[in-house]
C-alpha cells in the first residue's frame, strides 16, 4: 500500500467524522436526540470531556493531559505509518493502522479547536468536579467556551439495540434497567475500534504475511561468505 492511499483513507475518516460533528453540534440541542433507523439507532448528541465512549478523565487537568496524550499518539502515528509503508506489511495491517490513526486525529481535532471555534459547550465546573450543561444550539463565534486543548469530543451514534431489566434473581443487578449498546460514540471513535478489533482478528494473517516477506528478502539477498568472498 502506498502513502497516497494511507493518506486517503485517513482524509476520508476524518473528514466524515467533522461533517458529521458540526451537523450535529449546530442542529442539535445538547441531549436530544433523532431517530436514524426506529428505535435501534439514533443521532444522540453529547459532548464528552474525556476519552472514547463517554469515559471521563479527572477535570481540567485531566483533559489537557489526554489531549497530550492524543496530540502525542498521533505525532507516532505519522512516523509509525510511513516506517510499515516502507517496511512492506500487509495492507490490510496498513489499513487497520489507519482507521486507529485517523480516530485518533479526528478526536484530537475536537478537544485542541473546538473550545475555541464554537460559542457553547460543556464547561468544568470546580465547585461540584463536574461540567456544566448548556442551553440552545452551538454556533461558529470568534471567541469559543474554552481555551486550546479544553474541547469536548462530539459524540452521537447511539444504538439502543436491546432493552430491558435484569431478572431479580440476578444478584448485584437484579430488577435493575439493561441496554445494549449504551455508550454514544462517533465516527472516530468506531474507527479506532474497528481498526484495534480487527487487528486482533487477523493478526495471524497479517503476521504470516510479514514473515514471509522477511524471508523471501532473506534468501533473494542471501550470499555464501567464506575466506575467498571478498566483501567491499
């Protein structure tokens, strides 16, 4: 696979991603949601301050941190995606590494910009740890809600496939609410997770291929040395 190719797939994913966000950031009030495909799949818009899937990370210090974190993961990707380009392996490997690339980047997107693009968003509150929710439709202002690095990710992909409640003779969580699949994510989010998920199904695959690449380059360049090779 070549780097053109790398670095279509990784536009493509982000570029879905930040349409799909500023729709919703703009058409959404924060919490509501709308019906995609019944029940079963809807646009959820929430912000999340922390890291995928709506898991918090410890307030203000704690988001800048990740978002180091993030700006750092994606700096490797860069050199970790031209050294596998360059080193020969499988493409799908390449793809896999990617998708997790391009989530990375489309997430860092949110939390570096777009506290300082958009006029509303959740902001920490220190008297009670938590952040604060906000009122009517978020619009592109000059002056944001929050400074570089403090962006809250935009998440709205939410499939409330399964209902229910536990029977009561469950223990810890009898007669208690279920949901299958509870977490809201968003496109960067799926592609991180497609991308980490399927290298782990196909990783034998995607190995095999490596070593044999190895090899092959091992006996194509392989030469007898002895006391009469002279080696320049």
């Amino acid at each position: 696979m070549k780097k053109v190719h790398v670095i279509s797939i990784v536009a493509i994913v982000v570029i879905i991603d930040q349409v799909l966000k500023y729709y919703v950031k703009t058409t959404f009030p924060l919490n509501t949601s709308h019906q995609v495909m019944g029940d079963w799949f809807q646009l959820y818009f929430v912000e999340n301050p922390g890291m995928a899937y709506g898991w918090k990370f410890g307030g203000n210090w704690g988001k800048m941190a990740l978002t180091i974190f993030r700006m750092g993961a994606v700096v490797f990707g860069v050199w970790y995606l031209g050294s596998i380009i360059k080193r020969g392996y499988h493409k799908g490997f390449i793809f896999c590494a990617s998708l997790i690339f391009a989530g990375a980047l489309g997430n860092l997107i949110d939390s570096c910009f777009y506290g300082l693009i958009f006029d509303k968003g959740m902001v920490f509150n220190p008297s009670n740890h938590d952040y604060g929710y906000y009122e009517g439709l978020a619009a592109l202002a000059n002056h944001g809600y929050a400074s570089f690095l403090h962006g809250n990710v935009v998440d709205m992909l939410y499939f409330p496939i399964i209902k229910g409640h536990f029977p009561s003779w469950i223990p810890l969580w009898g007669g208690e609410d279920f949901e299958f699949f509870r977490p809201i994510f968003n496109i960067a989010d799926a592609a991180i997770s497609g991308g980490v998920i399927s290298i782990l199904v196909f990783q034998k695959r995607f190995f095999e291929y490596r070593n044999k690449n190895i090899k092959n380059q091992t006996v194509e360049t392989g030469a007898l040395v002895d006391d009469t090779t002279q080696i320049s």
